[in-house]
C-alpha cells in the first residue's frame, strides 16, 4: 500500500491528488464550484455542489490510475476550516447553503456579543476573538432565522460541521460523524486546553452540543469509504487537518519558531509556539496547529482575508485582467506603484486592525495611473498585510525570525515573492510542491498508517524550494510600508 489519495476541499475548488508514500505528486484533478453573493458581505457555496465535484475529481484521478486502486493506503482530507454546513442527520444533505468564512452576516450577533461582555471568556477557552470569521455567528445567525433549521437541531433531526465534517459524513454513508482537532478549534466552540467542546460557549451561540460531531487526532482513522462506489473495496479515511494547519505541518515546522505563510484565496501565517497555548495582547490567535497522539502542539496566527481573493476581484468584478498570470509582468511593467495603495477591505480588516466595519479603497490615483499600477498595488497589498500579521506575531513570540515557508498558488507569482521577501526583510522559501495542504495531511495520513512512526522521520524528507531573498534597501521597503500603513489609517 505505497499511494495516498488526498481531498482538499478550498474555498474556490475541490481537488484530488495522488501521492506516493514519500509525498510526491503522482497526478490530480480539480473542479471549481460557484461562489454566492446573495447580499453585500454575504457569501455561500452550495455544499452538494461540493459533494458532487468531490466524486467527480476522485473519479476522474483513479480513472487515469486504476492499476493504483489496489494499493491506495487512504484517503486524507484537508479544507476550507471555518465554512459550516447544517446537513440531515439520515442522508447528510445539506439544509442550507455551507456559510463561508468570508461572510459577514455574523457581524450584528459578534457585535452584541462583545458590547455584552464575552470576549475575554471565549478568547480564554478558544484563543480566537469573537468575529464573524469563526463560525459561531454563522451558525447563531441559522437558529435565529432559518426555522426549519432550528427545529431540525432541536428535535437532532440535524447534525452541525465544518467542510471536514460533513465530507466524512457523506464518504462514510452517514456513519461516522467526526472532525478533526484543527477543523473545531475554528468554530468559537471549542477548549483548545481541554480539548472538548466547550457547553458555555455552545449555549452562548444557541448550539446544540449533540449537533456537533466527535473530534478526533489529526492523524486518527475517520472510518472507511468506498468513494461513493468508486472503490470495489473500501479504505481508511486517515490524516485530516485544516488547510492551513496542513500547509505548516507539511512544512515539517515541528519546532517552536518556525512559520508558514500559505498564499491562497486568503492568507494564513502560522508560527509554531509548542506545547502550551498563550495568549497574545496584540491581536495575534492562539490556534491549534495539531493535535498527534493525544498531544497538541499550538501555534499564533495571523489570518488575511483577501489575498489571492483580490487578483480574482480584478478579474471577475472589475475585469482589469483575464488571467492572474497576467499579474505578474503587468505589475514588472510598472516599474513602482505610483504612489498608489489597493487596501482589500472587501470584508472588513483582519489582524492586527480587527475592523468589520472597514472598506475596501484604491488610493493615490492621478491622472498618470494605469492598469498596470493598480495591479501592481493589488499584489503589493498582499505583502504590506504579510508584513502586519508577522511583525505582530513574532513580536508575541519573542522570537527572531530567520525566513519563511511559503506556500499555496500565489507561490507561482515571482513578483509577489520577491515583493514579500522585501517587504519583511526575510528569506522566502517558496515550495515547489502549489498544494502543500493536501501534502500535509497525506503526511498526516501515513503517519497515523504507520508509514512513518515519528513526525522525526517525516521531517528528514526531501523538501524543494525557490529561495527569495530582500533585495530592495531597507530604508525604500519602509517608505513603501509607511505609505501602506497612511493608506490603512484613511481607510479605518
């Protein structure tokens, strides 16, 4: 049994990938699914629609492969983390629209929550802040006004999940109900100490605690699939982490100190603390990195929320750009930014400013800006934001930063690497491997299959990257950052 088969269900696209045992990328296959605005700061996805695309991409990977299907160890599961899903406890069909991470509709409930006094209670327990990223709100904002919903939770006609959750359900035909610890400590509803669901917090959010499924080890065995009839015969679903956590895990950073920046849709940098969780003062996270036989090990994250996100804005709203790879020789062929700053407030700012409420703007136009300016801006964004979420963190850390792991399709983007590199003054390594978080819980996989018998051993496997290192004086990155921060301030 030499092949893993990985499912990474993102915020943009659902996509199969065939591993051997030592994390090489042997073939994969990918479907994107819509995105749904129904108001201004709302967004869905249609959680079936992702169910079918996740049968579509594995078919479509073992059909090119089916010497391979006698020798799949398992099937490992990486996704989007905070997305949640109210599905029906006899089918596992979806009852609503999954509610992403982006949506903001959670943002009167977290407000009221707050002014009420809660947060210093939910950021002990949880190490998040109240904020309609996590998926608490989300789900209060269901009870209140969908009522199918809520007399289907009360009656346990119900079951609650993040992406994890729901896929397991339907891979296992309804039976085995269970995520993994990265998955819960996103909801707002879970101990990270303790590591158990927390009633209080449950209650505080109008959450029936038997709605919410059985949390299991990162690398912990999630019951058997036969890949909705793909299979003649089924196997393990084993290794199942949050996207990000995936990303820093198969970055091997095992030690505390070292960090992660995974480029995608949006972006997450995650620093590994150790074993015991702190607490921040500056608006960092205190986030669950893992949790390996029985034992978590914790890291502070920095979350952005529109990263990539904006290339794709500028494509699909303004239709600035037909392709993101245009990105990169248009923002060259600038030469500067022209004074002009892109601040992707789409759906508030996250760390360190934690203002809902804040819009996007593009600033410092004149007559002279052009397409390739605002680009330019639009990729520079994403390092200025990079730069805000490390300074805080390795300031709460108190560590020395040496360089970066970097990850994720905005990887490709040679600009915006070298940009980041400059902009924190860091050593960037860039994987060569696009899809690190499901090579993360491949590798999560085949630790709890025994492959390998320490994360030790996992850390000694071969790694290729493109190393990016500052090449712009210092004296010009903080000029540029100083305008990013006066850009911030007018739009806060």
């Amino acid at each position: 049994m030499n092949h893993i088969l990985a499912l990474d269900q993102s915020t943009s696209a659902t996509k199969a990938i065939l591993f051997d045992t030592a994390g090489r990328t042997l073939d994969k296959a990918s479907l994107d699914h819509a995105q749904h605005y129904p108001q201004p700061g709302w967004v869905e996805h249609d959680a079936e629609e992702i169910w079918t695309n996740t049968l579509a991409v594995l078919r479509e990977v073992l059909s090119r492969h089916a010497d391979k299907t006698q020798s799949l160890l398992c099937l490992s599961i990486t996704n989007q983390r905070e997305t949640i899903v109210v599905f029906d406890r006899a089918t596992g069909r979806p009852l609503h629209r999954a509610i992403v991470w982006q949506c903001r509709r959670g943002d009167p409930i977290c407000a009221e929550l707050t002014e009420a006094g809660h947060n210093d209670r939910v950021r002990q327990v949880t190490g998040l802040k109240i904020d309609t990223y996590f998926s608490a709100s989300k789900l209060k904002w269901l009870v209140r006004n969908v009522p199918e919903i809520r007399e289907k939770l009360a009656s346990g006609q119900a079951l609650i999940g993040t992406i994890d959750a729901y896929l397991i359900y339907r891979l296992t035909k309804c039976r085995t109900f269970a995520s993994d610890s990265t998955n819960a400590s996103r909801t707002l509803l879970y101990d990270i100490g303790r590591l158990a669901w927390d009633e209080t917090l449950c209650d505080l959010f109008e959450v029936p605690v038997g709605a919410l499924p059985e949390v299991f080890d990162s690398a912990a065995k999630y019951g058997e699939t036969d890949l909705g009839g793909i299979l003649a015969s089924p196997i393990p679903i084993c290794g199942v982490m949050g996207d990000s956590q995936a990303a820093l895990f198969a970055q091997r950073c095992f030690e505390p100190g070292m960090s992660k920046a995974t480029f995608g849709t949006g972006t997450s940098l995650l620093l590994n603390i150790g074993a015991a969780p702190r607490l921040t003062e500056s608006g960092a996270m205190t986030a669950l990195a893992w949790v390996y036989e029985g034992r978590p090990t914790y890291s502070f994250e920095g979350l952005i929320n529109y990263s990539a996100a904006t290339i794709a804005w500028m494509r699909d709203q303004l239709e600035l750009i037909d392709d993101v790879r245009e990105t990169e020789a248009l923002a060259a062929a600038a030469g500067d930014n022209g004074g002009v700053y892109l601040v992707p407030a789409f759906a508030g700012l996250s760390a360190p400013y934690w203002s809902s409420t804040a819009r996007a703007a593009i600033l410092g136009m004149t007559a002279h800006t052009t397409k390739r300016h605002v680009v330019r801006a639009a990729l520079e964004s994403i390092s200025y934001q990079v730069r805000d979420a490390l300074e805080m963190m390795k300031d709460d850390a108190g560590v020395a930063l040496q360089r970066i792991q970097a990850d994720g399709g905005a990887t490709a983007n040679r600009f915006l690497m070298q940009f980041t590199a400059d902009m924190l003054g860091l050593e960037v390594r860039a994987s060569n491997v696009p899809d690190l978080s499901p090579l993360g819980a491949a590798l999560a996989g085949a630790l709890g299959m025994g492959v390998y018998a320490s994360l030790a051993d996992l850390a000694g496997l071969t790694r290729e990257s493109t190393v990016y290192r500052p090449q712009m004086a210092p004296s010009d990155a903080l000029n540029l950052y100083e305008g990013w921060k006066a850009a911030v301030e007018r739009v806060l």
